[in-house]
C-alpha cells in the first residue's frame, strides 16, 4: 500500500488551506464464492486501493475520494473540493469537531489459519458439501441460495492533528437463503453468519448442523403449525430476535446523526431527542451495550474512521437511556467527546455514525426459568420479515421457528406469528433476561450514497410480558 | 494505456476459454445538505477493470485494482494457475457471440453535465429557495460521466458514454410532516430539483398534525416514488435467476394472468433519457426492450446468455453475468389525470412514500412496507387528512391484481430503495391491508 500518499494527501489539503485533513487509504483482497442449488455458480476475486481525504476549510467539509493513487490526480481532486466549498458560499453548513486525542497505533486481528492459505477450490467445495449434506439430511430443502466470501483489508488513517492508525483486519462472512417445502406447503429463511479473523471461524460456525436443524425445525412448523389465534400472550424472543430488535430500536435510534437530522434524507431522525438521556426506555432488566471492541466480531475495531480509540458504550442503562453513538461532528454539537463511531464502509465513503457490535446484556434466568411461569406464551426463535419505521418507533417481527408455550412448556408450532408493537412498549415489557447470549452477523444499511457495513447484534433469550399477538 | 480489449487479449493468452472484460472510468460529485446547509460536498474520480473468464466451465469474476498491462497479466495469471481445483458449473452455458452492431441510444449522455463544473450548487441554491415554505430540506445531490467499455473473446468491443444527475430532497414543515421529491435524469433537460423540492414541500405542509391511522383496508393511490420501490421488487421476480433461486413470486406464471388488465411493465434498455439506459449488457450484447407483463399477462422472463441456453430461450440482453437485471421497468402510462385518480375513492389512503419493504416469502410475494412522509386519508374521492403509524401488510401479486387505475404522467424514479430505475405514473391499487403497532 502506497501509504506515503496518504501523507501527501494532509499536507496537499493543507498547502491550500484546509485548516483540518486526514486521510484514509485502504487496500483490499477478497474472494467470494457463490452457490445456487449446489451449482458452484462464480468465484469473484476483488483487489482494490484507494484513498479518500476529508477536510475542513473554514468551517465547510469537503470529501474527495479516489483509486487513481497519484500524486497529480490526489491533488487536482483537492483542489476541485476545495473550489466546490468556495461556490456553494453561503449555503456551507459550520461543521466543527470534538477535541480528541490524536492517536498513533498499529493493530492486527490474529488469525489462527490464514484465510488466504485455504484454497479457493477447498473453500468452495465447503460450500458444496455443505448443501450435499443438507439436502441428503432433510429433503424438504427446496433451494438453497449460499454465498461465502473472505477480505483482509489493511487501513492506514492520518490527520493533520498527528493521528497515525494502521489496522489489518481479516473478516469472513457466510449468508443463505433457502426454501423448505412440505407438500404445497412452503417457508422462506435467511441469514448471515461472519467474523473478523481467520479460517477457523468458518469451522466454529458449525454450518452443516445449524443448517439442517433450522431446515427440520421449519419442516415442522410446516407440517404441524397452525396460525397463531390473536390475543395477548407473554413472549420470549430468541436471541436472534433479541439481537434484531437491540440493533433496530436501541443502536439505530441512539444513533446521534439521527437525533441531530443529519440522515433526515435517507436513513431517517429518531424518536429519541437529547433531552431524553436519563429517562426510563425500559424495564429494569434491559441493558443494551454496543461494543466494537469485542474479539472476534463482525462490527471488530479498535479505532474508528476519524482516529478515536474506541470502547463498550452503554446505550441503555437498567432500563435508562445512557449514551448515544457520536462521532466527533455530532460530539461537538452536543457539547460532548466523541464514543467513536466514525466508520466507513470503505475508502470511498465518508465516516458516518454507525454501530459494531450490538447486545442486550445477560441477565440471571436460565432458559427453564424463563419459561415455567408462563401460562399461554409464544416462543418466537427466529424470524423472516421484519422493518421498522425511520424514527425507529413501530416495528414488526414476524416469526419463521415460532412455538406455543402452554403450561410452562414449548409445545406446538405456529406459523408466522406477528408481533407488532412501539419501541417503549417493547423495552417495558420486558421482566426475565436469560443468561446465554449469542452473537449473529448482520449488515447494516445506512447513510446516502448505502453504505453497508459489518455489525454483530445479539443477546440471550428475554421475556416480554402481555404483549398482543396475532 | 490498458483497454477492455487488452485484458481479454491477455486472459485468452493465459488460457482463459471465454472471456469478457469491462473496464469503467467514472467522475462523480455529490453534494450533501441538511437542514438547507451543504454538510458535506464530495468528488471521486474511479477506474475500474473486472474480467470474468471461464475456463473448462469453471468461471471466474476479478476485479483489477492495478490497470498496467504487465501487472494484470500477473493477476490473472496468479488466477488462472489455480482455476483446476475449483468445481464444475455444469449449467454454463456461454457468453455473448458477436460480432453485434450497436444502436445509439437517445439522450443517456449530455456534455453539459459532462462539464457540470459547480453547476450542481447553483441548482441547489434553487432547490432550496423553491423549498423556502418548509422549515428545513435535507437531501443529495448527485452528478456522474461515465465511460464504460465492454470486450470479449467472442468479437465484442463496444464503448459507450453516459451522464446521470439525481436530487433526492425530504422537506419537513414540522419533524412529523415531511414530504420526499426526487429528480432523476441522464440529461439536464429533465432535471429539475427545484421543483422535486417544490413536490417535497407541498406534501410536507399538506402533512402538518397527522392523527393515527386505523389498521384495516383501504383503496390506496400509490404516487410514483412508492409504486417503484414495490415495482422494483416486481422486477427482480422477472429475473430468470430469482426463479432458479426459488425467490421469485412470477415462477412458472409464463401466459398466466399476474396482474389486472391495466397493468404493463416492460424492461426498457433503450428508453430515451433512462436512468438505466445503456447500449449493451455485461456480456457486451445489444441492448433491447422486453415485455414483462402485458395487460396483466406474464409475458416474459430476463435472461443473459448462459440462463437462455439452460432455459431453451433466447437472451433478453439482460446480463449481469451471472444473474441477468432488468435497466428501466417501464410502467404503461393510464388514462387518468391527476385529481381524476382519486374520484370515487370512498374509503382511500394517499401514500407518498414508503421504506424499509421486506419479505416474509418471496416465491409467495408476502410483505410489508411502512409509508413514511405525508400519508392521508382519501374520503368521497378527495384526499381529507393526514394520518400516520400505519403498515402496509399485504401480497404483491394480490396487489398487481387489484391495480385498478394509473396515472397519465410518468415519472421517472430511482433511490435509496428504489435500487432498478422505474418510470411510473400513480397508481390506485384496490384493497389494501394496513396493520398498525398493537401497543
């Protein structure tokens, strides 16, 4: 990587009189590789360098990104930024940023084996191993949709303030889309599973028996679940539900962008306002934690795209609205520091709040705990269809492994009930949080042009009390 | 300098059976504004080199970032060397074999934007002025040339240049009232933000003190910026692929009624000023304009060169190499004219916009979406008052049944969810679910 041109880069910006620039180079090589119905359909091979650079002059912001790694092309695209801030006088925003630490680190995610030492041939032949297995297991798999790809991306972020972060950071991630069928009868599912780090991950994901216990318990549910009779129920979300809703209704909307207006246009404001921070979210039981630091992770990273060190933020307290995500532009707005979630989905793109890793925190009820004293309940485990609204108030979870809870017991199956409520009354409800949580891959959708980028959400199984189904 | 020609010259010299190269050059500008204030404004200039090259039917897609030719050769070497250890794609079927004459397509590049210097801050400044009645607009505003070649080692080498201006604007009269406009067009002719912000902000103030909505069903009159992003997903059903992936709620609808007579949507590659236009496929095929459904009756499929020889038909043109795509779904413009749509509407809702569609079975088309921005209750046939906290829970091919009128003035749309470009005038669906939070 051409890291000395980063370099160029802040003092080019700042020979023509930006007072603030830093820069971010990032190469990348990836591989992917795509099955259809067991058909190795393509392997897609990806290189890529580039190198954007942000800075501020006066009090305007402008970006400029590239792979052309010149010196002549870097510098003729500061100076068109710097002539477009100069046309628009009048109609610039006053953007200004936190103090921080100007920090200098060099860190590596370890992987035990190396992703780019397994063939691309073995790494396919997983996959196609993978859908024989299945499919030989349990036939009412229909189709099946896999995709399974692996990057190493080495960043390089410097700022006129003296910033100097180097990162190598290995990811994997794995998705399908299937369909089960019984008779006429047919059920849709999807997921994603993904990690920062080497091979072994893919080996710990544990896909074939994953896969063909999810493909069976929905064959069941085809075969035995009846529609759920609509009414009031307690409920006890699955961690994948858990994680889903801690992501959709606590890290989106805690998000200070939103709150701030700044992604009005695209990806929505938020329920919450700045003045909220104290007050009651939820039952004493909901801790909600975002922490990019967590090993291993899909949303890993140490240091955030604008160079701040990062660390476990608590975004809900015992049921108390805690902090929300800030960069520095929004942590200067509010009179605060910067938590560091600055992140880009690559070089391409400017850094925009976003979330790492999301959870509610485990509690102390066991899984039998959570269950016995439910008298009529639903047991939603995994879910298909979900959304939200953009200020992250009502939502809708719609279950794919669904059973009834009679009695204290999981029993029957039900297919597609819907829980369909506003975030407080969620958060209220709830009064048991289990103590086993799990960790799954997502990717998030946020800021215009989309950036996608890698995040965890997750949690234990929780319980909901009275909430109405249909 | 390294051409599209020249990578698949190097492929074939590697061994390579077939192979296709695009090589992409693209300038593009973006600016950013919220709350009527540029955030951030931001330029990037791209190149981009991807050969795909199949060798004893094993296939092989790489994205070049060094686009010197001893370099690449090296690459694509590297690549090829290793190529024998991965499996068999029994269903490839092949790439495009030419030679093909081109056909210009009208109005998909314009000089002007070309040369767009800082023009796009001075359409802006209208934008924000011809939103002045609101309190605050926050949005984009996009520019881009492009200049994209297509080679293969079936005598394909083709060129085109193409320009794209898009505004995108949400204009909120209070943080509940908001109205979204957008302006899309490859030409500057057809570009006009200042009056997408005029759109944004009359429906934003039409939205002021919305009351909550009532969960049940109602006549709904989609305005084009919804409709597409419902569309959008009609158009991925009409991808070969989406079949053979079991998502696809058109599957083995070939001749059958999938929609009420009024409704037509066509794939147009060639439409004049498309978002989406273009000369040719990824595999460097001419461009063409396919039927999907007409009159309600699914007509055809989208297919690339390998789908059509494992489907015994003809290409469509509509690779994507792997996974062919429609370029402009084209709504066949109605007969009514604005208010004439909402006439004898007794029980309606008037969506504006809607976000965050998902799917609970694709192959079944069972979904739900959430209008976001002005939403209002239609009562004997005029629009009455805004209303919100409403879900649109339904069917998509129950909803393509129930279209029961369109609009006389299209309206080309593409956006954050509206990932296909779609050219649509309103449209009254008959018969729509809503749901609504329980608590």
């Amino acid at each position: 990587m051409n890291l000395e041109l980063a370099d160029f880069a802040v003092r080019e910006g700042l020979n023509l009189g930006a007072g603030y620039v830093e820069a971010r180079m990032e190469s990348e090589t990836g591989k992917g590789f795509l099955l259809k119905n067991g058909i190795p359909e393509v392997a897609g091979i990806n290189f890529e360098e580039g190198l954007s650079v942000r800075f501020l002059k006066g009090k305007a912001m402008g970006f400029i990104s590239t792979n052309e790694l010149s010196k002549d092309a870097v510098s003729r695209l500061l100076r068109q930024g710097i002539s477009r801030l100069h046309a628009a006088n009048g109609i610039n925003a006053d953007v200004s940023f936190s103090v921080e630490k100007a920090s200098t680190a060099d860190y590596t995610v370890k992987q035990k084996t190396d992703i780019m030492d397994v063939s691309d041939g073995e790494k396919f032949n997983h996959l196609i191993q993978l859908y024989r297995n299945i499919k030989k297991a349990e036939p009412s798999l229909l189709t099946a949709h896999f995709s399974f790809s692996n990057r190493i991306r080495e960043k390089l972020f410097v700022s006129s303030e003296g910033a100097r972060i180097h990162a190598e950071l290995p990811e994997l991630s794995f998705f399908y889309l299937i369909s089960v069928g019984r008779g006429s009868n047919t059920m849709q599912h999807m997921w994603q599973y993904g990690g920062s780090g080497g091979f072994e991950l893919f080996h710990g994901w544990e896909l074939e028996k994953k896969l063909a216990s999810r493909v069976k318990a929905l064959a069941k549910v085809l075969e035995e679940g009846k529609p759920l009779k609509p009414g009031s129920y307690d409920v006890v979300c699955g961690p994948e539900v858990t994680g889903l809703m801690s992501h959709e209704s606590v890290g989106h909307p805690y998000e200070a962008d939103r709150i701030l207006g700044r992604e009005a246009a695209q990806a929505g404001e938020s329920f919450i306002t700045p003045e909220m921070r104290g007050t009651r979210i939820g039952s004493e039981h909901v801790t909600v934690i975002d922490d990019p630091t967590m090993p291993g992770s899909y949303g890993f990273y140490l240091y955030d795209e604008e160079g701040v060190k990062a660390g476990p933020r608590t975004l809900i307290d015992r049921g108390i609205i805690g902090e929300f995500l800030h960069n520095r532009e929004s942590a200067a707005q509010l009179g605060t520091r910067s938590n560091a979630a600055a992140r880009a989905s690559d070089y391409g793109k400017e850094p925009i709040i976003r979330m790492a890793n999301t959870y509610v925190k485990p509690g102390s009820f066991s899984d039998d705990e959570l269950f016995e004293s439910i008298k009529q309940g639903v047991y939603v485990k995994s879910f298909m269809e979900w959304n939200i609204d953009d200020k992250r108030f009502n939502q809708k979870y719609v279950g794919a492994e669904s059973y009834l809870i009679e009695n204290g017991k999981i029993t029957s199956p039900v297919r597609n009930p819907v829980l369909e409520l506003t975030t407080p009354a969620l958060w209220k409800s709830v009064d048991a949080v289990g103590k086993k949580p799990e960790f799954h891959a997502a990717t998030c959708g946020k800021g215009e042009p989309m950036q996608g980028i890698p995040v965890f959400h997750g949690g234990p199984n929780i319980r909901l009390r009275n909430i109405r189904m249909k | 300098m390294l051409s599209a020609k020249s990578l698949v010259r190097i492929a074939e010299g590697l061994g390579a059976d077939e192979v296709v190269a695009q090589l992409v050059t693209e300038n593009s500008e973006l600016l950013k504004f919220v709350d009527n204030k540029i955030v951030n404004s931001q330029g990037q200039r791209l190149k981009q080199a991807n050969v795909v090259m199949a060798k004893d039917k094993r296939l092989i897609a790489v994205n070049l970032k060094e686009l010197e030719e001893d370099k690449a050769k090296d690459v694509l070497a590297g690549v090829l060397k290793n190529v024998s250890a991965y499996p068999v794609n029994e269903e490839f079927g092949g790439f495009a074999r030419g030679p093909f004459s081109y056909r210009e397509v009208k109005d998909i590049y314009d000089p002007g934007v070309a040369d767009f210097g800082n023009s796009g801050v001075e359409l802006l400044r209208e934008a924000l002025k011809a939103g002045r009645n609101v309190k605050r607009l926050s949005g984009v505003l996009t520019s881009a040339t492009e200049i994209a070649e297509v080679a293969s080692s079936h005598d394909v080498d083709a060129e085109q240049k193409s320009t794209s201006l898009y505004f995108s604007a949400r204009a909120f009269a209070e943080k509940n009232a908001s109205g979204h406009g957008i302006s899309a067009s490859r030409m500057l002719y057809g570009f006009s933000p200042a009056k997408a912000s005029e759109y944004a902000s009359g429906i934003a103030l039409k939205a002021l003190n919305p009351v909550q909505g009532e969960a049940g069903r109602y006549d709904v009159v989609f305005e084009p910026l919804p409709w597409s992003n419902l569309l959008s997903h009609v158009g991925d059903s009409s991808s070969i692929y989406s079949v053979e992936t079991g998502t696809s709620f058109l599957a083995g609808k070939e001749g059958q009624q999938v929609a009420s007579r009024e409704f037509s949507l066509t794939d147009d590659a060639r439409a004049p000023n498309g978002i989406g236009s273009a000369v040719f496929d990824e595999e460097g095929r001419p461009s063409q304009t396919t039927p999907i459904i007409e009159k309600g009756v699914m007509k055809n499929f989208l297919h690339n060169t390998s789908t059509a020889a494992r489907h015994n038909t003809k290409s469509t043109a509509n690779a994507g190499i792997i996974s062919p795509e429609p370029f402009n779904l084209v709504v066949k413009t109605g007969t009514y004219k604005n208010q004439e749509i909402f006439q004898g509407i007794t029980r309606g809702i008037w969506v504006t916009n809607v976000w965050y569609t998902r799917f609970q079975h694709y192959a079944k088309g069972d979904f739900s979406t959430i209008p976001r921005d002005g939403m209002f209750l239609i009562e004997d046939g005029k629009v009455s008052r805004p209303i919100h906290g409403l879900r649109i829970s339904d069917n998509l091919p129950r909803m393509l049944k129930n279209v029961a009128r369109l609009g006389n003035q299209p309206v080309q749309i593409r956006g954050w969810e509206v990932w296909l470009p779609v050219t649509t005038p309103p449209c009254l669906v008959k018969d729509v679910n809503f749901s609504k939070s329980e608590q």
